[in-house]
C-alpha cells in the first residue's frame, strides 16, 4: 500500500480590511497629526516661544547664539487666527527680561530689560540709572565697556536726551508705556535712542536658556553657488561641536 503524500497546508490568509477602513485609518492618523500641529501653535502663539539672540546688547546676561524660552502667557497672549488677547497675569515690571515688537520697526522682535513702567521717572546721571530718584541697582548681567562719561550736549525738548545714554532725562515714562535698556548700557540701541515701548508691542518675558551655540568666525559661510558649501558646514559643526555649545548656559534661568 503506497502511503498518501499530503497536501501541504495553505496558510491562513490575512483577514481582509473591511471596506472603507483604509480611509478611516488614513483620517485618524491625519486627524492627530492636524491635533498636536494645532497644539504646537497654540503653544508657540500663545504660551511658549523660542528667541534667538542675534546681538551683544544684552550682555553679560544673554550672549550672541543663546536660544531661549519666553513665556507669553504672563502678559496676556494672542490666540492665533482671531488675535484675542488673553487676560495678562501682570504687567511687565523694572527688572523684567522682556520680548518685544521694535516701536520703530514691528516686524522685528527686541529683547531688553524693562527698568521703568507707567508714570515712573527715568534719570540717568553719569552712567548711573535712577528711576523716581532712586538708584535702580544693576542686575549681575549689567556691564559697562566705557569707563568715561559722555557729556550731556544734546538736550532735547522735556529734559530727556535720546541721543546721550550717560546722561539722560529726567524723563517721565507715558501711560501705557514701558522704558527699556539693554544690559549691554554702553553697546545698546534702547529706549534712550528711539523712545518708549507701546503695551500692545509686548510679546512676552525671558524665562530660560534651553540652548546655547557659541559663534565661530571659522566656520564656513554657506554659498548659493557652491553646493560642497552645505556638507562643509555640517562636517566643520559636527567636528566643533563639543567647543562650540556653552553647555554651562543650557538650562539656565534668566533673571
């Protein structure tokens, strides 16, 4: 009796997806994808929002390629598309490390230290700063790279001199307005030059450095016409790295 070869078996084929569950599948993982991007906005509009450091004003506080955080919600954010503000928690106070739209030029965010409110009165004699005749004391960050004083020679209607910064004022700060200096007192263009800041151009207040890249005048330049440009970038910052971050500075509170 020959034995019966057997068949072999046939695996089980997958089941098949019910019509139309493809598409459902497509549609849930867009509609959480359309959610946390809806959140990511909403976070950067309204509650949180990097800064880049662009310049040395704000030295020794924030230093040119910190990276920081600023909170938003303090002051009373925007929501985004409809531009309602929410209800501020305060107003900025002298010593407050703020964001702010440039009076001059709106498109340009400017961060500086708020040193006097509405109504307050800012004198600078001799480098000192005095706000309503008292010496507003300098937070660790503050430096001077001058040692002489500039003579007042320039006064300008109402006894305050925008265009001398050791020598200014007295000068009363307007409703609705706030009176900024860069720490940076001798390298700074701050409200000594170009005026008051408007409540309405307030973004928000520096909370902390989450990063910090240390700027190198040999590192390559990238170049429209050369296309090696790219790649000898990452190479020299990936080489560079460990140099270039100020790791002291990452997560550091700014006060």
């Amino acid at each position: 009796m020959k034995p019966t070869k057997m068949k072999p078996k046939k695996r089980p084929s997958p089941p098949q997806p019910p019509e139309g569950s493809q598409q459902e599948f497509i549609w849930e993982n867009l509609k959480i994808v359309i959610i946390a991007f809806a959140m990511a906005m909403v976070i950067k509009t309204s509650l949180v929002e990097a800064y880049k450091i662009p310049s040395a004003s704000m030295e020794d506080t924030l230093l040119v390629g910190d990276f920081l955080l600023a909170n938003k919600f303090l002051y009373g954010a925007r929501l985004p598309i409809v531009g309602w503000q929410l209800p501020a928690i305060r107003d900025p106070e002298p010593g407050d490390v703020f964001i702010f739209r440039y009076p001059l030029d709106p498109s340009v965010n400017y961060i500086k230290r708020c040193v006097a409110g509405p109504g307050q009165t800012v004198h600078v004699v001799n480098k000192v700063l005095y706000v309503d005749g008292k010496v507003f004391k300098d937070p660790d960050g503050v430096k001077y790279t001058q040692p002489f004083v500039k003579p007042n020679l320039h006064p300008a209607p109402n006894g305050a001199d925008w265009r001398q910064p050791d020598n200014f004022g007295p000068f009363k700060v307007p409703p609705g307005q706030y009176f900024a200096m860069g720490d940076n007192r001798d390298n700074s263009s701050d409200s000594r030059f170009w005026g008051t800041v408007p409540r309405e151009n307030v973004l928000g207040k520096a909370m902390v450095i989450h990063w910090s890249w240390r700027p190198d005048d040999n590192s390559p330049d990238i170049a429209l016409d050369d296309p090696l440009s790219v790649p000898q970038l990452v190479l020299y910052n990936t080489a560079h790295f460990v140099q270039r971050v100020r790791w002291g500075r990452l997560f550091s509170p700014i006060n």
